[in-house]
C-alpha cells in the first residue's frame, strides 16, 4: 500500500498552553525576536549583523518558527535564554527536534567593484546530533544541486560539523534529542566593493534557498517519525501576520479608489451609436467618459509606498507584488485614456492576438451560421434580467448566507450586463434573447460575482478583488458556464470570434469605421451588434481586453481536457498560473475550501458536457456543435 499523506504542519498535536491559539511571537529586549507559527519540531536560527541585507536574516524571518538576533553586546545571552524555555516547552511535544543555523558566508574582500570577478556562488552544508538531522542535509544538498541564478551554477561544500556561537553550541551539547543543521549562504546578490543589492538576484536566491530548506524540514520530519510523509510547503507559516493585512488593506484601497472598466468605458453608447447610423456609418463615433475618481500620479505614489516585503512570506510577498505591477499599469493606462497611449498600455496588460487564436477566430466566422437562424427569437427586457439576476442570487443567499450581492440598472452603460465586485449592472438599453438569459446570469453571478464572494471570505481581500492577471481565465470560466447550460450558440460564439478579429485588426491600424465595416459587409453581422462590438474595442483609444473571452475559454477547455479539476478556481479571482499557489496556501492552511460551489455544476447536462470535454473532443468541434 502506499504510504499515507497526512498534513505536514502539525505532526502532533499536544496543547500548547505558552503559545496559545495564535502565533506566537516575542520581541527580545536586545533586540531580534522569537516567531513560532503553530508546534512545529523545528527552529530557525540566525545571528545577523549590522548590515543592509542579509539573505540568511531574510530566510530565517519568514520561517514558520524562527528566532534571530542581533550579533554582539547583550543580545547573545538574552537570545540563548530564549531559545533554552522554547527547547524545554518543545521537548515536551518532539522528542527529535532540529535547530537549523543560518548564516551568510564571508565576502571575498580581494574583488574589488570594477573586477571581472563575481562573488563565489557557494552553499555550505553540515548538520550533527542523530539520523534525522543528517537526513535534513542530505536533502538539502540535494535540493540546492544544480541551481542556477544569472547561468552560474552552484557549488555546494560540506562544512563537517555546524560552528555555531560558544553559548548557542553548550546549549545544543546539553540538551538531548536536538540535532543541528547549518546552511552557509553565497552573497552573490552584493555589488563587488560595495553594499549595493541586486534586487532580482536576491530574490531568486531567497526563492531557492527557501524552498531547498523546507524539503529539509520535511525530510527530517519524515526521518523522525516514518510513518508520516510530509508534503514539504505544508512546512510553511499557517497564518498570514499583522502587516499582510496591512498591505492587502492598502493596495484594497487603492484597487477600491477606481473602478477600471466603468473608467474607460463610454457613458453615451447608445446615443452615440444612433448619431453613427444616421450619418451613414462613415464618421468614427465621439464617445463622453466618466471623470476619473482618482489622480493616476497621485494613487501611483501611493501605491508604491506599500512595503510589501513587510509581509514575509514569499508566496504572499509575490502575490501582492504582483498587484502592486497589475494596479500601477491600470493607472498608466487611465493616465493615457483617449489617447495612442492607451492601446499600447492595454497591449502590456491583455496581450495582442496570438495567430493561433486569430485563426480560430476566423474560422468560426467563416463557418455558414444557419443553426443561428433556428435560435428562439423572444426577447426579454433589462427589468426581466434584473428579476432573474436577484432570484440566482436568492437562491444562492439562501445555501450561504455571506452570498451578498445586488442587481442595479444603469443608464450609463453599453447594454447588457458587467458586474463591479459585488454589483451586477444591468443597462436599461438591454434587450435580449430569452434562451440566452440563463447562461449569462450563469457567466455573470455564477461565475463573476461568486468568486468575488468567495474570494473576500478568504481573509485576505486581493482573492476577492482578483490577483494580477486573473481576468483571462475568468471570463473563460464565464463562457465555459454558458456552454454547459448550453446557452453558448453560434451567435455568442461568433460574437466572440468578432471581438478577437477586431481587437486584431484594431493594433494593426484599422480605424473604427474599417471594422465596423468588416463585421457587416463579410461576416454578415447587423449594423446594431457590429456597432457595439467594435465600440468595446475602440473605448479610451483601444482596448485589447476583448480578446481574452475566447483566448479563455480555450483555456479553460483545455485545463478541463487536460484532466486537471477547476475547484482552485472557485477559491477567488485567480489565474491558472496561481492554482500551484492556491493549492500550497489551502495545504498550509492559509486559504479556506470555497463557500459555495457554482450552481450549475450540479446540472445533469452541464456533467454530460463537462465529461464531454474531458473525453478529448477537439475545442471547435464541441462549442459549434
């Protein structure tokens, strides 16, 4: 039989009467602190010096149990003391314990700042006490071979025993059941002949070094208790600190300061387009804007003084940079608004047209649509969108209470529907077919509006608000819930296929008129539904974001084929690149499982269709089925 996966973080759990229900966390009197997450039957270490950066420091701090120091004066005997009660409350709980030694290794004073020479990329490995603690630097050595920063290849040298501090060292030989591990770390993120830091080189080091170290603290996990296999990010801290908040607080407030869509969009949609039509459909349309509720400039200084390294957790610490990157390109994009700029900014933040997409695009538009001719004609108005929107979300209130959500009409928007956090906005100018209404309710509330849901009971509101990036794969999983309720016709699909070709033709210098033309005289679309859809495009100087709802929708049918689940998905607003993320933050504790799950994924046909996809059938033979 294989051997069983139990949760790594906590191999046992005795009570833990000094560290209570939470993290506990102790500043020293000298200096330093004690940090331990939750019983765990390690302790990271490190004695730091009076200097700007420190990798060791670093590691050790967003360790899940650690305890650094300064070096010198008092702070070597109030550190040792400290670490002498945390050993006798530990011993009580593990009998094998590891003290893991972090330090940085010396420089090599003889390169001087205009040498050739870079500093020695080397680690040093020892470890002492019993079988466990040399099964730790066995892994260790093994995890740290072969890496790699800047195409130099690391060294990787057994120290022989730790040399650790005289008191730190007495401590460890009078204590049983303790075995030492001592990692020495290159400092090759430093400028030769100064103290100036390479923020990138630092960074993939620290990413390295971290994760070779908690596949340490896994294997002696495992070499200590046999029985138990430890996934080694379960290793990681269980709980996010008081400064992550803060900063997921910060950046909310500025995500919260604007909304992006409804900025760039046109408030004169419809006016605009009957003054277009009856000019003769030749003269590019003149579209008004909301004022912007925020100074770009301003929100940028902003927002660049977040310290999101404060978090220390390297897995948030990403998570936020990255938002922090998404929220500064929304503002330059909203700096260039109505202007050239603007469409080369929305190139950086939705990406052009792949030609592969491209040509899907146009191969779903070549395709004679006389399914589309048999599709149920009756239409419904904004007032009957509004009452199906609010009984979806009755329904869903009514399984999970936190399902808060409202449906507002809007005069000012394009028609249709787009939903803003938790706000479904329904234009008066609405009119559409009734078949098609469940699906895009099922897109909007059942996709949109619960992720954001569930998102936000995560503790952390950038879930809600969405991580960088997630919009893709968002309005994928949107679509990809109207083909399973099998409200995805052909003259959604074509819609979609029309929004790549235009966005297409857009980057490449076509003007609002030549696409508008294009959809009408050689893809047979109305004068009204060209009209709008080239107006999503040519909104703010040209947005590239249209592309993305068929771009998606591939991907998500292929992630299904793939054999690979979507429940990471309804987690929060997340793109496939942060599903590994999610998966380690759920092992570790940090994310919860979602409150509620998309209604239709409990329809029998949406399961036929779902198993439909994962049975392989090619992506354009099952949506233009």
């Amino acid at each position: 039989m294989p051997e069983p996966v139990r949760p790594g973080p906590r191999v046992q759990k005795p009570p833990a009467p000094d560290f209570g229900l939470g993290a506990w966390r102790r500043e020293l009197d000298a200096g330093g602190r004690v940090h331990i997450d939750r019983p765990l039957p390690f302790l990271v270490l490190n004695r730091y010096p009076d200097e700007a950066a420190s990798i060791a420091r670093r590691l050790a701090t967003i360790s899940a149990a650690h305890l650094v120091w300064p070096a010198g004066g008092d702070a070597d005997a109030g550190a040792i003391t400290r670490l002498d009660s945390v050993l006798a409350h530990q011993a009580r709980d593990f009998p094998s314990y590891l003290l893991l030694w972090l330090h940085d290794l010396p420089r090599d004073a003889s390169i001087a700042e205009d040498s050739p020479r870079l500093e020695p990329f080397r680690f040093t490995v020892a470890a002492s006490g019993g079988a466990p603690a040399h099964a730790a630097a066995r892994r260790l050595r093994d995890a740290l071979a072969g890496a790699c920063i800047e195409l130099r290849e690391a060294a990787i040298e057994d120290a022989g025993a730790p040399d650790l501090p005289a008191a730190l060292a007495a401590l460890v030989e009078g204590s049983a059941g303790i075995g030492v591990l001592s990692l020495g770390l290159p400092r090759i993120y430093l400028a030769p002949g100064s103290d100036a830091v390479y923020p990138q080189v630092f960074h993939e080091l620290e990413t390295l070094a971290f994760d070779a170290l908690l596949q340490a603290l896994a294997a002696f996990v495992e070499a200590a208790t046999p029985d138990i296999r430890v996934p080694h990010r379960t290793l990681g801290r269980s709980r996010f600190i008081k400064a992550a908040v803060a900063v997921d607080r910060d950046l909310a407030a500025i995500s919260a300061s604007f909304d992006f869509l409804l900025s760039v969009s046109p408030i004169n949609t419809v006016e605009a387009m009957e003054r277009f039509h009856a000019a003769g459909s030749d003269k590019a349309p003149e579209f008004r804007y909301r004022p912007l509720t925020v100074s770009p400039e301003l929100s940028k200084r902003a927002l660049y003084s977040i310290d999101v390294r404060a978090v220390e957790d390297p897995v948030l610490e990403q998570l936020f940079l990255q938002k922090q990157r998404e929220l500064d390109q929304q503002l330059t994009m909203l700096q260039g608004r109505n202007t050239p700029a603007f469409k080369y900014a929305s190139v950086i933040q939705y990406g052009a047209v792949e030609a592969s997409l491209l040509g899907e695009a146009r191969g779903i538009l070549a395709r004679e649509d006389a399914a589309a001719g048999n599709e149920d004609t009756a239409c419904v108005d904004c007032h009957a969108v509004r009452e199906a929107a609010e009984a979806l979300i009755a329904r869903y209130r009514h399984r999970a209470p936190l399902f808060q959500a409202e449906v507002c009409l809007r005069d000012d928007i394009a028609p249709g529907l787009m939903v803003s956090g938790r706000s479904v906005l329904v234009s008066t100018a609405t009119r559409m077919r009734r078949w098609r209404l469940d699906a895009l309710l099922q897109h909007e509330v059942g996709v949109h509006v619960l992720t954001c849901v569930n998102g936000g009971a995560q503790g952390l509101s950038i879930f809600g608000s969405g991580l960088a990036g997630y919009e893709g794969i968002q309005e994928g999983l949107g679509v990809f819930a109207e083909y399973l309720v099998g409200g995805l016709g052909r003259s959604r699909l074509r819609l979609l296929a029309a929004r790549v070709v235009v966005v297409d033709a857009m980057l490449d210098g076509a003007e609002f008129v030549d696409c508008d033309r294009m959809l009408r005289r050689d893809h047979g679309f109305t004068p009204r539904a060209a009209f709008n859809i080239v107006a999503r495009v040519f909104r703010s100087g040209g947005l590239a974001k249209d592309a993305i709802y068929l771009r998606g929708l591939k991907e998500v049918f292929a992630w299904v084929a793939g054999g690979r689940p979507l429940d990471a998905f309804w987690t929060g607003k997340i793109a496939a690149s942060h599903v590994p993320v999610v998966d380690e933050l759920r092992a570790r504790g940090i994310l919860r499982e979602p409150a509620v799950l998309p209604e239709f994924l409990s329809r029998p046909e949406a399961r036929a269709r779902l198993a439909r996809v994962r049975g392989g059938e090619p992506f354009l033979e099952l949506v233009q089925a």
